[in-house]
C-alpha cells in the first residue's frame, strides 16, 4: 500500500500536467458546426456541375519543359498558369462566355458557357497572328476590358516568356471567333529577329485594369513572378534563379502600370511606367492584386499578394497624368501577431478578394496562403475593417494605416489548405456574400510534403538556387487532393465550408474562380480553373434564393464608334455602389476591373438584397466620367437587372 502511494505521489506532477493541459485545449480549442448544422448552412445553396466545351487539334501535356536548373522542379515551375474569366464577349447582354487558359494545351480559349445558348459559336483558341512567338512561352491569364474604348470586350492575355498581347475585338466581326479580334503589343517596341519573339522575357501571373490616377480612361498593373528570364526554356541551363529567401524575398520580377494615353478602333497606347513603387515593393514575387476603391474618393488602391514575403497594400494619391501610390501598413499591438497585420506578414500570398464581410458598409479583404495541417500551417487572412465608416478609413490611410484586422481564426476560414484564388459572392442573394477559395498545389503519387518541410526552414543563403531545392517532379504530391472551398456563414457568424455537401470537393488542385450570371435568372454561377485538369462550370441552381439587384454599367460610347459586331458598352470599372434597403441595411459592391490570383468575375454588379425585399430599394452610385469627373446619383430601383450609361448622368438604357 505504501509503494502505491509512493507512486502516486511521484506520478502526480504529471497527472495535474495533463489535466492542466487537456483542459487549456479545451478551453482554447476553436468552435465548430456538427455535421447537422453544416447540412443546414448547405441546404440554402446548390450547384450543378457542367463541362466547358473546348478547341480540339491540341496536343495535351501533363507538365511543362523548363530551364534546365529547374528541371528536377518541374512540376513546382508547372504549378500555375489555369485561368479563367467570365464576362460579355459577343455582346448578348449576358455574362456567357469564358477565357481560359488550359495548362493542357498552353493555349488562351474562348469558349461559351454550358447550358442555354451554348451553341452560338465554337471553342476557340486565341490567335496572335503577325505578333512574334516562340517555343518557350505560355500563357498565364486572360483579363477582359474594353481596351479601346469602343464599347466591345477586348482580352488582355499575360504570358511568361514574353509581354503581354491585348486582343482588339473587331468593329466589323460578324461572328466571335479567332478571325474576330486583332492582337497588339501591350508593351510596343523592336522584340523580334528572323520573325521569332526576342524581346523582354517577362513571367507575368498578375494583371487588373482600374482607373488609377482617376483620368476617366482605365490603365493597366501588370505583376511579374519571376525575374526576366528563360524559365520555360529546355535547351538553357541557367540565367534564373529562385526566391532568397521564404518570409521577405525581394528578387522577383518587376511591377509596372501602363497609363492609358490613346486609341482608335485596331490600337491602343500606353505610358509604360516602372518606377510608381519603390523596388523593393516592385519586386515581390506577386501571385494575386486586386483593386478597388476603399475610402470614397473613386481612387483604386491597390493591394498585392506575394508569395515568399509581405504582401502590400497600397493607398492611392494619384493626379491625372500622375500615378503614385504610398505604402499603407497595420498597427501591431501586443495581442496582434507581426504575420497577422497587414503588410508585415511572411506568408505566402496566393489571392484575395474585397467584400464586405461584417455589414459595416466598408470593404474587407480575404487572402489566400498556405494553410496545411501537418505542412506548412500559416493562415489565410479574413481583414475586417475596424472603422465606423469611409471617412475614418479615409483619414487612416492617409496616415499609412490600414485599419483591418484578421478574424479568420475565430471565424472558420484561417485554414483550408494551398489556398489560390479567392471570389468574395452572395451566391443565394441572402446579403450575405459567401467565400468561395481554389485550393492545392501539385497532383501525384508521392508525397513531398516532408522535404518542402526541409525546405521552409532552411538557411535563406541557400533558396535562391535551385540546386538546393528538393525534387518535385512529376507524380510528385504537394497538396494534390484539396479541393474547392465554400464558406458560407452560419446564424452565430462563423463560417462554414460547404463545398464538401455540395459536391464541390472534387480532389483536384484548383486556380482561378471566374463568377457571373451566364443565364440572367440573378444567381451567381461558378466557373473554375483546374491545374492539369478540365476546367469545371458549376450552374447555380440555390433553391429559394433572396432578391437582387444586378446593374450592367457602362460609359457613353464615342460619336464616331462605328462597326457591325454587336456591342456590350464600355465597362464603368471602378464605379461603387451602395444599396440601402428598407430595413437599414447597408450592401455595397462595385464594376471590378479583375481582382484576384487567375480568375476575373464579370464586369456585372450584383448585390444580394436578402427574403422578402420586393418594392424598390435605395441606390447611390458613383462614378468618374470620361473626363475623369467625380458623379453620384440616388436612384430608387426595384429588384432585378438593371443597364445604366453613366455619363455625366446615369440613364438607365
């Protein structure tokens, strides 16, 4: 009996050490919804999945050639380039057509969406005609916008191994297909020899279209990745390299705005601009941008997502003819981690959306990292603004602080896996956006999760060559079986992911996420970009969704804009718009010029007003004109689409 005793007594330290650690867990562990309650949340939305209908002749791959340094990393290297857009291409009134690029092919598609009036054209592969190529280059994403302002959808496409090409949609095409649009330089100059591409290698994975310094024309960031160099050239060994470092890189490639200064019906010019950011800041290693006017003053900021290091976001103080930007950075406090603030973190930024996540009235921000249990586990950050309305945001981004803080650990949506793109939507019109993610990295058999694990603590004197990386060849497993996310918010305000009752969860890695209403019956639909794979179509079939209000804005077309080919008007981008509706709340979205990693949504607003509203609602739009002007006006509207030209006035067309 005294033995025991004795025992238990020597054993007791560590009993109250358990007990003292299992009920801290306990207490500390997050919440989270049963299997019930998540069926629940589930029940209010439904997707059906369709195939998206592509160019045949195309000789298919499941890897890329790269530089020979990189060759035992060439499925890491062959990681992104699935992109995907949604947007009025034929001018039908409808958002029904899609640009893709297919990783498979490396070829930029134009093809219409599934279902209704999915016979109007055939898939098609854009055609750079006269402009110089090579073998060592691929397209990374496709951005609509009207480039030349007459009033059709054009479509810039960026690449690595080259500058990017922008595709003038024809006045006089009489039906879309390549033969309908003709490709120019987006950077102008001498860059062939012999009719082959020798110009400046640049590895773009970011692009958004906004009016930057507020002119009444929209201009163009483009963001590199990597350095200028043969990435995708198999017959080299060497002029690349890697990262210096996983938490603050600062060697990859430079940034640059191009300022609208003219057009006619087959060009557009720009001023090239590369000295806007200090370098430092140029050159991060961007994987997602977004734009979007945050305090009122019709000005986009511009946020970017980067890989390896910080991520950016920068306060807009342009002047006509004058692009400048300041850095705008969060303010740490003791409870505040130095990764989880804006601009200090050293994640990796893959994409991000704005939105209005808690109702306040101001844009929040959704970021993608890497969020891999058991991997390497940093957090996606859900920013919810901590200012009572614009003006209070005003005044602290002018004093270079960002006035947001990351909820996405109490809220459900801290981790999901290899986060890409992100679409902030309310996809039942509850006026309750939900959060759709693409997620994984590379496709296999064996996994190398624990050699990336080496790798992401290792001496940073070593990163930036490539010698020193671990093999990730194809068949090669990082994250190859996560899938698409949908957060959707619960009655408490945490979130949960849905996409598992929703049949979303198809283990395939995922890119970009391109959201419209292909068919007009004001559900947001779903079109998705999946690396290595067929990309996805999902139809939004939500049973009893809420009303909405879905305006189609543009500009008032030229005189003198002439042509047969029908016309979707000049998108109104950057354009805010506030509804108030009759119980108080305050919904807000605007015309997004392409924001996230590789996916575009429509050039459309659309805002979910919620059950029960059907009598008119209250709408502030504002907007720049073509003069660059500042216009608001206060609209009474009554649920449903609406096509206003916004001039100096808004007309409803």
């Amino acid at each position: 009996m005294t033995a025991t005793v004795g025992w238990l007594r020597r054993q007791l330290p560590g009993v109250v050490a358990l007990v003292l650690i299992t009920s801290v867990f306990l207490i500390a562990r997050l919440p989270t919804y049963s299997a019930a309650e998540t069926a629940g949340i589930a029940s209010k939305y439904s997707f059906s999945p369709m195939s998206v209908a592509l160019p045949s002749g195309y000789k298919q791959k499941s890897v890329r050639e790269v530089n020979q340094w990189y060759k035992h990393i060439d499925a890491w290297i062959s990681s992104v380039g699935a992109a995907i857009s949604m947007n009025d291409l034929d001018g039908d009134g409808l958002s029904n057509d899609l640009c893709l690029v297919d990783t498979r092919i490396d070829q930029a598609v134009v093809t219409p969406t599934p279902g209704a009036g999915s016979n109007r054209y055939a898939p098609f592969a854009l055609n750079p005609g006269v402009l110089p190529m090579n073998g060592v280059m691929a397209p990374m994403g496709c951005v609509p916008g009207d480039f030349n302002e007459d009033g059709r959808r054009d479509l810039l496409v960026y690449l690595w191994g080259r500058t990017p090409i922008v595709y003038l949609a024809k006045a006089s095409a009489t039906k879309l297909d390549a033969a309908a649009f003709t490709p120019v330089e987006l950077v102008p100059g001498a860059n062939s020899s012999g009719g082959k591409y020798t110009g400046p290698q640049w590895n773009t994975n970011v692009a958004t279209v906004a009016d930057f310094d507020g002119d009444g024309h929209d201009d163009v960031f483009i963001g590199n990745y990597f350095e200028n160099g043969p990435i995708l050239d198999p017959k080299l060994a060497g002029e690349v390299h890697m990262n210096h470092s996983m938490s603050d890189a600062s060697n990859g490639g430079e940034d640059y705005f191009f300022r609208f200064t003219g057009a006619t019906a087959t060009s557009v010019t720009y001023q090239k601009l590369d000295n806007v950011l200090p370098r430092w800041v140029s050159k991060g290693w961007e994987l997602g941008a977004a734009s979007n006017d945050l305090d009122g003053d019709l000005l986009p900021e511009l946020y970017l997502a980067n890989d390896f290091g910080p991520d950016r976001m920068l306060y807009n103080r342009s002047t006509p003819g004058n692009i400048k930007f300041s850095l705008v950075e969060g303010v740490r406090t003791p409870l505040i981690p130095k990764s989880k603030s804006v601009g200090h973190d050293s994640f990796k930024g893959m994409g991000l959306d704005f939105g209005d996540l808690n109702g306040d009235g101001v844009y929040d921000m959704f970021v993608s990292n890497i969020t891999t249990s058991f991997g390497i586990q940093e957090s996606n950050f859900q920013f919810e603004s901590t200012v009572k309305d614009q003006a209070a945001l005003r005044a602290k981004l002018r004093e270079g602080k960002a006035p947001w803080e990351d909820k996405s650990a109490p809220l459900g949506t801290a981790w999901s896996g290899w986060g890409w793109d992100v679409k902030i939507e309310d996809f039942n019109n509850s006026g309750v956006p939900a959060i759709a993610q693409a997620t994984g990295f590379v496709k296999g058999q064996t996994d190398r999760w624990p050699q990336l694990q080496e790798l992401a603590t290792a001496n940073d004197q070593m990163l930036q060559n490539p010698f020193w990386w671990p093999n990730v060849r194809e068949g090669d497993d990082i994250g190859g079986s996560q899938t698409l996310h949908l957060f959707a918010k619960g009655a408490d305000g945490r979130y949960a992911n849905i996409a598992p009752s929703l049949g979303l969860a198809v283990p395939v890695p995922t890119r970009g996420i391109a959201t419209g209403d292909a068919d007009g019956d004001g559900r947001i639909d779903m079109a998705v970009a999946r690396q290595w794979d067929a990309p996805i179509f999902y139809q939004n079939t939500s049973p009893a969704p809420g009303s909405f209000l879905g305006l189609k804005l543009t500009k008032p077309l030229a005189a003198t804009a002439t042509g047969s080919a029908k016309t979707a008007g000049i998108p109104a981008t950057g354009a805010q718009v506030k509804v108030t509706t009759p119980d108080g709340r305050v919904l807000i979205s605007r015309v997004d010029g392409g924001s996230g990693h590789s996916g575009r949504r429509s050039s459309d607003v659309h805002i979910g007003l919620g059950a029960g509203v059907t009598g008119p609602v209250k709408t502030e739009i504002c907007w720049r004109d073509a003069t660059g002007k500042v216009q608001m006006q206060v609209l009474q509207l009554t649920p449903g689409w609406h096509s206003f030209e916004l001039g100096q006035q808004a007309k409803e067309k």
